[in-house]
C-alpha cells in the first residue's frame, strides 16, 4: 500500500530542531533528535526503525543512540522488540484522551505554581511578557492554519509554564504527555485546529499567572485542556468504528 504523503507543515517542522542540541551530552542529542523525528512524523506510527539506520542518520555512536531508544521506550514513543527491531508506537484516540485527561491533572496544578511564584514576585516581568507573548504567538488569520508553527508555539506556551511553575519534576511529566500527544495533532489537528481560541485560552492562562491569580491560573489551564478534550470527543464520535465493531449511538 502506498505510504501517506506528508503535509507540508510536517516537512518545515523537520528543520526545527532545539538550537541548543549540539551543546548536549550524546546521549540527550540522540533522544532529542529521534523524539523528534517522531514528534513531526518523519517517522511514521507503526514504521519499524533500525538502530544501525538511526546512528547513521544521526552521525551519532551505538551507544548514545540505543540508549536514547531506551528511554524513548519507557515513555511510550517506541516499542523495542527483540529479533525484530524498534516499532513507533501509534496511538489511538482513546489513548490521547487519557494523555489529556493526565495532563488535566498535572498542569492546573504548574500553572498555580507559576501564578504563586509571580505573586511573591520570583518571575520578572520581562519572563511575565515573554509568556504572554509565546501564549499568541501564532497568526490566527492565516487561512490555513500554519500548524507546525501552531504546533511548536503550543509546545512552547506549555512548557515555559512548567518552567515557570518552579518544579522541575512536574513540568518534565507535564512536558513527556504534551510530546507523547503531538504527532497525533499533527495527523488530526487541521480537523479541529481553533487558533484564535487557542490563543485566547493560552493567553487567559499567561494574565492570571501574571497577575499571581493562583486559582484562576489553574481553571484557565483546566478549561483549555478541558476544551482540547472536547474536540477531540468530537473527531472520536465522527470518527468511523473500527471493522466489525458496533456503530457508535
């Protein structure tokens, strides 16, 4: 069967690595790169990998770069099987459903964090604007949508609130689920993609931890994940059944 043809958004995304990669240790290089590859499908779910391909394609040791396979794997995004190599693991709906409704859990809380640490006056106010900024970022009137420049503003807004929330720990659980979740917006999101009220959300987010509104900050980030959620119930129920399964009510 022929292979999809990717979209053009998943090609300019490729070029966005992290600026910073070469400064990293092999082993963060590796895992960073081949995350994502993954993230903007250049690798396929379900596309089996070769270690060996990998390490050329990365001018980057066995080591580093099994290692990196590794920890890929205990986060989801890769099924190492023994004698048959490394599958990308798909994932379903359902699947990204319970990754939103994780993330429902976790960053209400980051962004209160963020919001108390404002208040007690630990973020400056450049960092303050700076976030504003990132949260409406992308152009809400180009028709289509650019979306891996929506995808990786999006990225950006929630991962500087974990920043911002002052716990490294949480904010690296919150970023793994975001990341885990991306790719499937990049096959989906044109279906569903709202920017301006993703803007608007992210944004009501950005003022309230400005402002050192703690509970505000967190309803503003569960009402957004709760409207991701939403959306995505919406393309599940349009979605067909799966061969042999009874139609949805």
């Amino acid at each position: 069967m022929p292979r999809a043809t990717k979209p053009s958004s998943v090609r300019k995304a490729r070029k966005n690595a992290p600026e910073s990669a070469a400064r990293l240790p092999l082993m963060a290089q590796a895992y960073e790169a081949i995350k994502e590859k993954i993230i903007n499908l250049h690798f396929f779910p379900g596309q089996y990998l070769n270690e060996a391909a990998i390490c050329a394609l990365l001018n980057l040791g066995r080591t580093p770069v099994h290692q990196a396979l590794q920890r890929l794997q205990m986060e989801g995004m890769v099924a190492i099987l023994p004698r048959k190599g490394i599958i990308v693991q798909p994932d379903s709906i359902l699947e990204i459903m319970k990754i939103l409704d994780s993330r429902a859990a976790v960053e209400p809380e980051l962004a209160r964090s963020a919001a108390r640490r404002a208040r007690a006056g630990e973020i400056d106010a450049a960092t303050l604007d700076a976030l504003r900024a990132i949260a409406a970022a992308t152009d809400p009137h180009r028709d289509p949508p650019d979306i891996a420049t929506f995808t990786a503003n999006d990225r950006g807004f929630h991962r500087k609130v974990g920043e911002l929330s002052g716990n490294q720990v949480m904010g690296d659980f919150a970023t793994m689920l975001h990341e885990r979740s991306t790719r499937f917006w990049y096959l989906n999101l044109w279906q569903t993609i709202d920017v301006a009220g993703s803007n608007r959300q992210h944004l009501r987010v950005a003022e309230a931890i400005a402002d050192g509104d703690e509970d505000g900050a967190a309803e503003a980030m569960k009402a957004h994940i709760g409207d991701l959620r939403v959306r995505l119930g919406r393309l599940h129920n349009a979605s067909p059944p799966p061969h042999g399964a009874r139609a949805r009510p």
